[in-house]
C-alpha cells in the first residue's frame, strides 16, 4: 500500500500536540528541534481554526527519537489552538528516548492527549516499558504536569514492576 504524504499545514496543526505526549520528563529535549515526518494512507481535514484533522490508515509519525504508529490519528483544533490528540490502533504505539538514552515504549487500544488539562488518558491494553520496569493495566491517566499516574478502572487490575537502580561495581565513585 503507498502511503501519502501529509499536507504541509497538518504538519503544523500536530507538531506541539504529538510532541507532548510523552511528557518533558520523558521526552528528548533535542526532539522538537528535528524535523517531523508524517504519512497515512488518508487525510481528511479542516484547515481552519476549529475543526478536525483525521488521518486513517498506517499513521507514522516520527521527529527525532519520537516515533508513533497508530491506524488512526484525530486532531481537533478549537480557537486556533489544538484542544486534543486522538491516537487509535489495535495498538497505537509511541516510542521515544529521553536525554539519558533510556527509550520509553507506550502501547494502547486508545491514546487520548488533552491539552488544556495536560492529561493522558490510554486505554486498551495499555503496556509502558522503561528501562526501570513497566506498568500494565487496562487504563492508565497520566498528569503531565503533577508527573500523577492513575490507573485500574473497568474491573481490571493494575501491574507494576520496579527495577532497582543499577549498583555501582566496587570502586567506582
């Protein structure tokens, strides 16, 4: 299947919302000075100050070390400003490395960004794997602002697994 190329001005409707949702902890800060490249197999969109910006079908993002596959992307704009980020796939996933080199690898059902409440909300499945452990459930909220992690809901269980930090060998200082 080709892909097609995005539309210039979509490009710059999803760069700030795409670039957040991995949150600054967990982002590489070099990652928003690098060229974005997105391709799906088709775009519907509004290019206005209100309005949606739909990509269906193989949605690839990348910028940097920021990587997103999902089948489908919903972009909705309100006032001029992106309001929310809808990642959708069987799953979506999104990958990146921060500035100590540890990648962040996040998969879900659903991936929801809303921006005026710096909230994540992933459902479905949901799996994050950091070098330090991972973190399963069936949804999970993250505050990118509070760095707050909520999960569990819907009858299902949350599982964590905490790695310990990395002893230093004997005489290293």
């Amino acid at each position: 299947m080709r892909r097609a190329a995005a539309d210039p001005t979509l490009l710059r409707l999803l760069v700030p919302a795409l670039l957040l949702l991995t949150g600054p902890a967990l982002a590489k800060s070099t990652d928003r000075n690098q060229p974005m490249d997105i391709s799906a197999a088709q775009v519907d969109a509004v290019l206005t100050d209100d309005g949606d910006a739909l990509m269906k079908g193989d949605v690839v993002i990348s910028q940097g070390t920021l990587n997103v596959r999902a089948d489908d992307a919903l972009v909705t704009r309100k006032g001029g400003d992106i309001e929310q980020v809808v990642l959708t796939g069987a799953p979506a996933v999104l990958s990146q490395v921060n500035d100590n080199g540890e990648k962040m690898t996040a998969r879900a059902a659903k991936i929801v960004y809303t921006l005026s409440t710096d909230l994540i909300v992933m459902t479905g499945g949901v799996v994050v794997n950091q070098p330090r452990g991972n973190l399963k459930g069936e949804m999970i909220k993250y505050d990118l602002t509070t760095g707050r992690l909520d999960g569990g809901g819907g009858g299902g269980r949350v599982s964590m697994r905490i790695l310990p930090k990395t002893v230093k060998p004997a005489g290293d200082n």
